[in-house]
C-alpha cells in the first residue's frame, strides 16, 4: 500500500517541498529510507518506532519503503519525523490516505509521542502557500509563527495521537491568536546621540550592507578586571549599549506579507 504526504527541505532560508512516499508491502521486515537523506533523517525510523509504540500502533512487521523526493535535493534535520511516521500510518490505513495529501507535515517526534518544535515554519509555512497545500500540520510550539502566513490553515499539534485524531477527523484544532508586530518603538533616536561618530557611521554600514557589528567598551578594554570587581561588564557609561540599537531606528517598518517573507 502506498501513501503520501509532504514535508520541507531547509535550504538557508527558504524551504522546498519534499513529496514524503511511504509504500508497506510484503518481504522481508525491513525499514529502508531512500531520497538522499542525512544521517539525522535516517535515524528517524528508530523515534517513529517508539512514538508509535508509545500511542498503541504497532509497527508494521513488513517491508517498508520511505521516499524523498526530490532525490537530488539533499534532506537534513529531524523535522520529517512526523510526516514518516503519518506516511506509514497511512499506508497501513490507520488513517485515511486521502487526508495527508494536501499537507505540509514537519515536526521532530519524542520517544513518548509528544512533538518537539523545529526551525523552519515560518519558511515551510510560505511553501505550503505557494504549492497551493491545504496547511501546515506542526509543533504546538510553531503555531503562532506559521499562523503569520495568510491563506492557509495552521494544525498545531501536540503529539502523534493528536495528529493521527485531526487526520481522522475526531479533533479539531483550536483557533491561533496571532500578535501581529506593529511599528517599532525604539528609545534610541540616532539625532539624540551626541559625538560617537564612528559608532554612528558604522551602524549606518552594517545595516545598509547587512553586516555584523561589533562593538567594544573602552572601559572594558583598558580595565578588564572592573567586571570580576563590580560585575558592571564595562558599563561605565560609554554608550555602547545605546549604539548597539541604533540599527532599529535606521531600519524602515516592512508591514504584511513582505515582512512576513522577510522575517523567516
């Protein structure tokens, strides 16, 4: 019996689609994971095995085949713990085949069945929506971030028993309340910084370009024992911790979806 369902590739920042096959058939009992997956994805067949176990569905004691496709895209993390293991779920119909299809499943699995947060959401969360997916089934912990994404629906799950109930149709996901960010409020107005000349005009280059800053408290330089002394880290008033937010005040505001897309 063959099922499918989808999951995400992590590639920087962006997130690909990963049609997740999984076909039981007869043979020898046996769990082979094709798709050029790391050893981190390999090692999943051994928390399927238990998450199952911990919800009371055996493990299929046939020949069992998972695929990653695309083959050429390389797949690393453990967030397709939870598509395997609806995959082989639904490929030995215990839960309708129909229902994971048109699905973006990703979530790490726990020995007891319970659903680790991962990385990445926010950037599945836009894949789902340009592949034209239903939605995003995730870590309980993920919801509010994917729930950022306009037009689709957002599943926030807890563990594998609670998956396996909305597959079934038994469960109904509560509504997510999402905190939009409004415009930044910064207490630091680079027209309010007197001197600092360089601090200013490197603020200005790293945001900009997109850089790093780093800045030192002379204090802190020159008397490295004052922190063992007064614990004050420098802090002697030199500004530094005021430089450092500058960059707030320089950034413009990126409301709706582009600063959704640019926030992943």
């Amino acid at each position: 019996m063959l099922a499918r369902t989808s999951s995400v590739a992590l590639v920087g920042t962006d997130a690909r689609i990963v049609e997740v096959e999984v076909h039981v058939g007869d043979g020898m009992p046996r769990f082979t994971m094709v798709g050029l997956a790391a050893k981190s994805v390999c090692e999943s067949e051994q928390r399927v095995r238990s998450a199952l176990a911990a919800g009371g569905q055996p493990w299929p004691q046939k020949r069992i085949v998972a695929n990653l496709a695309p083959g050429t895209l390389r797949k690393d993390g453990t967030h397709l713990d939870l598509a395997i293991a609806v995959g082989v779920l639904a490929a030995t119909e215990r839960v309708p085949q129909s229902s994971p299809e048109q699905w973006v499943v990703l979530g790490e699995l726990t020995l007891n069945g319970h659903v680790r947060p991962v990385p990445g959401v926010l950037a599945a969360a836009l894949a789902a929506r340009a592949a034209g997916r239903s939605g995003v089934i995730c870590p309980e912990a993920n919801g509010p971030e994917a729930a950022l994404v306009d037009g689709i629906e957002v599943v926030p799950v807890s563990s594998l028993l609670q998956c396996v109930d909305f597959l079934r149709g038994s469960w109904t996901p509560p509504r997510i309340d999402v905190a939009r960010p409004g415009p930044p409020q910064d207490d630091v107005d680079l027209a309010e910084v007197r001197g600092h000349g360089s601090a200013k005009r490197a603020a200005e280059i790293a945001v900009a370009g997109g850089h790093n800053m780093l800045l030192l408290d002379p204090i802190l330089l020159y008397n490295p024992k004052r922190v063992i002394r007064d614990g004050t880290g420098g802090g002697g008033g030199s500004g530094c911790e005021g430089d450092a937010q500058l960059g707030g005040d320089l950034l413009p505001h990126i409301p709706g979806r582009r600063g959704v897309r640019l926030g992943r």
